[in-house]
C-alpha cells in the first residue's frame, strides 16, 4: 500500500522489533507496540502521498485484484495454466484478465515481478546472480540475466553496483 521504497530507518527499525521479539527482554511487547505505532506514524507522514489502494467497485474487481496478487505471492513457479484453473476461468480469459487490469500480457508481468524481487535481493543480499534466478523462478542464470538486461536496461551486475553506490552516498 505503501510505496517506501529502502527507507533505511524503518528497515532499521522492524530489525530491531524482530529482534526483541526473539530476545523477550522485560518490556519487549510495550517496546515492539510502541516502535510500531510510531513507524505507522512516519509511515503516513512521509508517503501518504503514494498509498496506492484498489479501489473495488464490484465483486468482479475483487476477484480482479485478487489475480494480480495471487501471481505477485507465486512468481516463482505459476504458469497461466495454474492461475486460469485457480480463478475457475479459461486461459484465454485469464490472459485477457491480465491485459486488461495491467497493459501487459502474462508473459511481461511475470517477467515484471520477478524481476522487481530480484532487484531487491540484489540491492540488499549478497546471494550470487545464479543463486537469485534460481529463487525467483528461472531455471537458468543466463536466462535472468537475458529478461534482466530485456527488463532495466542492464545487467544484474550493474544494478548491483549501482545500488550500493546509490546506498553509500
């Protein structure tokens, strides 16, 4: 809902609430409910501006939404098949569902989502490129690094420097 993009002090800060909610220290469950109250706080202070919600007018746009989420949380290994049978609908319809809702076909949203996930396990892990495009769905590494170049315009690579250059700055 929120587009926070890598707001270091709330990175920071739900570290630091997973942590107290390992450690269990006297007072951790003030301290977490606090913490979260006050990264809400901020949260709406500083992007309020890019809350992005669906708005639904009908069941249909539910169900519509609904799609779209379920490939966002199954990038990894759904095909068109998968999803028209999920929704009880035909893969004709289901891909014109998807064009419809996002201008792209399901190929390219596919391809979208996976590629925005790998950008940020490459911006904030240190997995191997091969390791990445095992984890977000491609059975090659050669084949990421072809829909990655397809997609931004460069390497996994190069967006890794560039995004620890852009972090230390």
């Amino acid at each position: 809902m929120f587009r926070t993009g890598s707001d270091e002090s709330l990175k920071i800060s739900f570290i630091w609430m997973l942590a107290e909610s390992t450690n269990k220290q006297e007072y951790y469950y003030q301290a977490i409910t606090n913490t979260l109250l006050l990264d809400f706080y901020m949260i709406i202070r500083n992007y309020s501006e890019s809350v992005q919600m669906p708005l639904f007018d009908s069941r249909v746009d539910v169900q519509r939404y609904a799609l779209i989420q379920y490939i966002q949380e199954n990038y990894k290994e759904i095909t068109l098949s998968d999803l028209a049978k999920k929704f009880h609908y035909s893969n004709e319809y289901t891909s014109r569902l998807i064009k419809e809702l996002t201008g792209m076909n399901y190929t390219e949203i596919l391809r979208t989502v996976r590629i925005e996930h790998s950008q940020d396990l490459l911006a904030n892990s240190t997995m191997s490129v091969a390791t990445i495009a095992e984890a977000i769905g491609y059975d090659t590494a050669e084949h990421y690094i072809r829909q990655f170049k397809k997609h931004t315009g460069m390497t996994p690579s190069a967006f890794r420097k560039q995004s620890a250059s852009t972090r230390n700055r």
